[in-house]
C-alpha cells in the first residue's frame, strides 16, 4: 500500500498491469468464465456457529475492499452482493502458486477463495483461506469516495 502514496493514477494502472503479466506468466487466467462459489457471505454469516464448529470448507466469492498485512499473512475485506467478510491468508496454508497469486491481487480484484470459516482472537469471522482464485483482475484503482453519508441510512458501501 505504502508503494501507491503519491503515485499518478497512470503509474497505479501500470503497476496494475505489470501484476497482470506476472499473473498471467504464472499461468494464471485473470478473467476466468466460471466461479465455483458455493456460499454468500451473507448465508456465512447465518450459519456462523454451524460453519466454525464443523469446519466444513466452503468456497466465496466477490471484491476485495481491503488488503493487510504483508510477508507470509495477509487479511482481506471482501464484499458481495449480501455482505462483507475477513479472509486470512497464510503462507503456511497456501501451496506456492496460490500464495504467489495472494501477494500478486490488489484492492478492487474480484476473488474465490476456499476455506474453513473461524472467529479471530479479535472476534472478526473470517475465513482462513486453503485455496484462491482470481476471477478478475482490476486494472484501474477504485474511486477514492468508497462511502456516502445519507441522512438516516449512516455510512453505505458504494460500489461502482
């Protein structure tokens, strides 16, 4: 993130560009025709306690408005048409390529990830992250306005 302060939004787009490359250099599609999405996030949020007791793995889908952390961890805020959610991301958990694809997406990328669903010591669910997916690959940055303030509705998430 730190790389991004300051720069052009021409610069941002090409280092987008230039992670594409590398993207598809590993081999890598960054717009695959198929998500294998088996859950909203919402439906996660639903059946919390059912999903964090059985550790069934579930695969979600959708946009990254949040990315931390940096060396073998990274957290990610991903939104869907139903809700947002945490995922976390371990090098240990990852195989290689999969962990390469983690280092290499960006805010505003949309991305499959499959895991077990699990509360932080902080009590954020989340779902800890065994494989990714990228399903497609932003090369602009996002708009810098992400909430409106609306008399009586508070912050909302505006996603263009």
């Amino acid at each position: 993130m730190s790389q991004e302060l300051g720069a052009t939004e021409k610069e941002l787009i090409e280092n987008r560009i230039a992670k594409l490359h590398l993207l598809e250099n590993l081999g890598v599609s960054a717009y695959p025709s198929k998500s294998e999405r088996d859950t909203l996030l919402a439906e996660v949020r639903g059946q919390q306690d059912e999903l964090v007791e059985s550790k069934k793995e579930i695969t979600i889908a959708g946009r990254i408005i949040a990315k931390r952390g940096h060396g073998k961890l990274f957290f990610l805020d991903i939104v869907d048409e139903s809700g947002k959610l945490q995922a976390v991301l371990r090098a240990d958990l990852l195989d290689e390529k999969n962990f390469e694809i983690a280092t290499l997406i960006e805010v505003g990328d949309f991305l499959q990830i499959s895991g077990t669903i699990f509360v932080t010591n902080a009590g954020e669910l989340s779902i800890e992250g065994h494989g990714v997916k990228l399903l497609a690959k932003a090369t602009r940055p996002l708009p810098e306005k992400w909430f409106t303030k609306r008399p009586n509705f508070g912050s909302q998430l505006v996603i263009s």
